[in-house]
C-alpha cells in the first residue's frame, strides 16, 4: 500500500495507542496534551449522540467524545477503568474516551500505510494511515475529524 503523503519515508513519528471498543487505534503524540482516568462529566441537552457533555479541566471547559460511538462502533459505557485523552486541535481541546492506553509506537515514515477509502458516513476520512504492529493493525485517526459539527466552535 503506498504510505500518505503528510509523512515522508524518513520522518521519525510517535503516536500514542488506544483501545477504543476492542479496536486498536492511534494519535499522534503531539496532537496528546495529557491522559486522565474517567471522572463523570455535566450533560449537555441536545447534544450529539457521541458528546457524553463537559468537563472543567483546570478552567477550561472542554467537550468529551465518546470515541467508539463517533465512529460508529457502538457506545461505550464509562466507568473508572476507562481513560480520557485531551487531545488538542489547533486552538481547540476535546476529550476523547477510550478503553484504555496502550503505548508509545514510534514508526519511520515508510511504515505508515495509506488507509482504503470507505463509504462516507458521518466521521468520513477520519483514518490517516494504518500502522503494522502484533495484534494486527492500527488505524491513525485525524482528531479534527471527530469533532462533532455544532462542537466546531468549542473550547
């Protein structure tokens, strides 16, 4: 598969892997700000199905996104043992709950291959590459993508 161009063959990459319903995924680790253990967050109503609703980290309220559910891999049930990773995207920080964090990766460039185009949904284009580790694979995710619409102008 031929790798995505954002990366070229001889950039040294970290990512941070998660578990996210079972499945193996990855964040760049610049785009990681920091990891907490679940704490229970304020509801918004109306809110997006994935938006479980807001916390208030150190004075800055930041949305919580329930990343199985963004990406249409059924809802997760939040209790102690899950995490959230604050993830920053430009001037926004969203929380993304997961399963769990699994380590540091740090890949080359020529490792990352491109990911297949699948049909549109609602989170499209939200896979960046694919990277070859033990169990399988693990999809690098695009945060921006995840951020639901009328979130657009959140935090």
């Amino acid at each position: 598969m031929p790798r995505p161009q954002q990366w070229g063959d001889d950039d040294v990459l970290e990512f941070v892997t998660l578990k996210a319903a079972g499945q193996s995924f990855c964040i760049e680790i610049t785009q990681i700000r920091e990891i907490r253990r679940w704490t229970p967050v304020t509801a918004l109503p109306h809110a997006e199905e994935a938006v479980l609703g807001v916390m208030n980290l150190r004075g800055a309220v930041i949305p919580i996104i329930d990343l199985a559910a963004r990406l249409g891999l059924g809802e997760c049930e939040a209790s102690p043992r899950h995490v959230i990773i604050v993830v920053a995207i430009g001037s926004k920080t969203i929380g993304l709950l997961v399963d769990s964090v699994s380590e540091i990766l740090t890949v080359e460039g020529s490792q990352i291959c491109e990911a297949p185009t699948m049909g549109g949904g609602d989170v499209p284009n939200s896979i960046l590459g694919l990277i070859s580790i033990e169990e399988g694979m693990s999809r690098i995710l695009a945060p921006e993508i995840l951020v639901p619409r009328g979130l657009t102008d959140a935090a």
